[in-house]
C-alpha cells in the first residue's frame, strides 16, 4: 500500500479541489495522499450504501442492493489504510468513523460505537465523526454540534435522513433541498432517491398517514387498484368517482380488459392477489392512458415493424407488451435503468405506484 504523505492544509485544499469527488469540497486539511481517490471512493462508496440502507431499512425499494460481502469488503480496504503508522490523527479519526458507518450497515453496533470512541480520542470535532454518532444516536441537536460554516450543509443532509428514517417526509425534503444548495452535486445524485421518496410522500404526514399501502415494499393487483381509485381518476368510467371495495375494483377492471396486453397473448398471472411486477404495472398503465386518451394502443408496433432489434435491451419486439412499454417511456410515466433496461419482474412498491398514476395526463 502507498503510504499516506503528509503535506500542509494549504498544499492539500489546493491539489484537493482539483479532484472530482465527494471529497472536493470537504474539510481533511492535514493530509495529501497518493490514495486520495481511493480515500474519497471510500466515501462514496459509503454514502452509495446509506442510501440504500435506508431505502431498505424503510421498506422502499432500492435500485442497488449491498450484501455482506460488499461491507466486508470495504471495512478491509479501510483497515489496510489504518495500518499506515504515519496517518495523522485526525485521519484516524475520519477513517475510524467511516468504519464505524459500514459496521451499521452490517447491524454491528456495538463495534460501530467502539469505532466512534476511537475516532473521538484521535481528534475530536471531525465531520465523520459528528455523522457517525448522529447515527449511533447519541446526539438530540444534532445540527448545532459544530459551529463551523463548513460543515453546516453536511449536517443538514444528516439531519434531513434522520427525518426520513422517522418517516417526517416533508422536514426530509425540506432539509435534504437546503443542503444540496451548498454540497457538492455528487450528493445531490447519490441521495436523490431518498429525497424523491420522501417527495412522494410528503403529503402523507398531513393526509393520510393511515394509508399502508403507500408504505408497501411490493403491492399486489388489488393494492394497485385501490391506489388508483384513491389518488387518481384514471378508474372513473368504472367507479363514478366513488369508493370501491377492492373485489369490486378488480372484477371491473378484469372486464374492461385493463389486464390485457395491447398485442397477442400473455401467460402472466394476473389475479388480485398477485405482485404487481414493472411489466404488469406497464400494461395496466398504457390501457388506461390509451382509454383515457382514446389512443390507439398497438400504434408503436407499425413503428417498429421494420426493425429487427428492439430498442430496449429485456423487450423484445414481439413482447405482447412491447407497445405499453415502449408507450409508458415515451410518455414519460416510467423509466429505463441507465437508458437501457426496463426489468419488467422488478417488483412495483406503493409510493413507486403512485408517482407514476400521477404522471398521466
């Protein structure tokens, strides 16, 4: 391993902004490193986890899962850092805590906590060490800890993801919008699905803190049916505005045909207690914007009649639910992974749901 220079403050926030990381606009200004993209990589490698830790931790789906293997992992890179003799302390210190963060995510607690005491008896005040602890819940006023301009943004941000770990999704927002202000964008990105899940449910707090379904990891046929009903008027021409019971909700649907795909036949099981996988969630989609719009709903199969591959990389062309697919990305109301992957067995959770009912115009 490359040993750890050790430069001053000003040498090292000259060369240090240069880089384009998490760590650009961050506060390490006792130490330069030939490893300081590896530094930083931990960091956000760290910050990739938390976002899906908690996304997962509240039962919402998360686009990258981690396993064990990943957290041991990155505690090995950590603690080969850590056998450097001539880190600082201060070092020590923020990688102590970076420690301590990963050991959470392995539900190591204890260890977390002996991470923070080390790292708070290295240097005391650290930035890592102020987030570890928020985590670790050991502070009740956690943003007025430091006084330091500097890190006031970075304690917004924690502050915000501590709501959301309360589920107070409007002070997430509101907390989480304010700190990307002044931090780097790469947080901004990083923690963007935390934030726009904790947008989708903002109104829950006042509304309708009672509705479970919102809440779902998955939903079922009939949660989906429900969900349209209560928050959207796509289901008007079966239920005239009124309250369904969801039985009702599915045996009209089944006989609107909203479970049929726009071309050929399906062997997808659609019954009210089956989960709602992105595929399925397409194809009721598409039926009721093409209704609501009178479209034509096999129009995107005369586009593509003369092509021989499909646009999307798990659709093929010949997928009786190519044209709700391809229809729901064009108008918007779902997305592709990376511009590319649809994964239509992904599994649909309840505020996912209802972001997308909401989309159709």
């Amino acid at each position: 391993m490359k040993k750890i220079l050790l430069l001053t403050g000003l040498v090292f926030s000259l060369i240090f902004t240069s880089c384009v990381s998490l760590q650009q606009d961050k506060m390490i200004n006792s130490i330069f490193t030939e490893e300081v993209e590896e530094l930083t990589e931990i960091e956000q490698q760290i910050c990739n986890m938390d976002a899906s830790y908690l996304l997962e931790k509240n039962n919402f789906t998360s686009k990258k899962h981690y396993s064990f293997n990943d957290y041991e992992a990155l505690i090995n890179q950590i603690d080969e850092l850590l056998s450097d003799e001539a880190l600082t302390k201060q070092t020590k210190a923020m990688l102590y805590s970076l420690k301590g963060r990963v050991l959470i995510f392995e539900q190591k607690v204890s260890k977390a906590k002996e991470c923070y005491d080390l790292s708070n008896n290295f240097y005391k005040g650290d930035l890592q060490t102020l987030l570890l602890g928020s985590r670790l819940g050991l502070f009740e006023n956690f943003e007025t800890l430091s006084n330091s301009k500097e890190y006031k943004p970075y304690l917004l941000l924690e502050s915000g993801l501590n709501l959301f770990i309360k589920k107070d999704y409007l002070g997430t927002v509101a907390k989480m919008d304010q700190a990307f202000i002044s931090l780097n964008s790469n947080y901004k990105t990083i923690y963007s699905d935390v934030r726009n899940q904790a947008w989708t449910l903002r109104e829950i707090n006042q509304t309708d803190s009672g509705n479970k379904l919102l809440y779902k990891n998955a939903i079922t046929i009939g949660d989906m049916l429900v969900l349209t009903n209560q928050y959207s008027n796509l289901l008007y021409n079966l239920t005239l505005g009124k309250t369904q019971k969801e039985e009702d909700l599915y045996t009209k649907s089944v006989k609107a045909k909203l479970f049929e795909p726009a071309a050929g036949k399906s062997s997808l099981n659609i019954q009210k207690d089956s989960p709602v996988t992105k595929i399925i969630c397409a194809r009721f989609l598409w039926n009721v914007f093409c209704d609501k719009n009178n479209l034509n709903k096999t129009r995107y199969s005369k586009d593509y009649e003369n092509e021989t591959e499909s646009p999307i990389e798990d659709i093929s062309l010949n997928d009786p639910d190519f044209n709700a697919v391809i229809g729901c990305i064009e108008e918007e109301i779902l997305d592709l992974e990376n511009g590319i992957y649809f994964y239509p067995d992904a599994v649909i959770s309840g505020s996912d749901f209802n972001s997308f009912i909401k989309k159709i115009k």
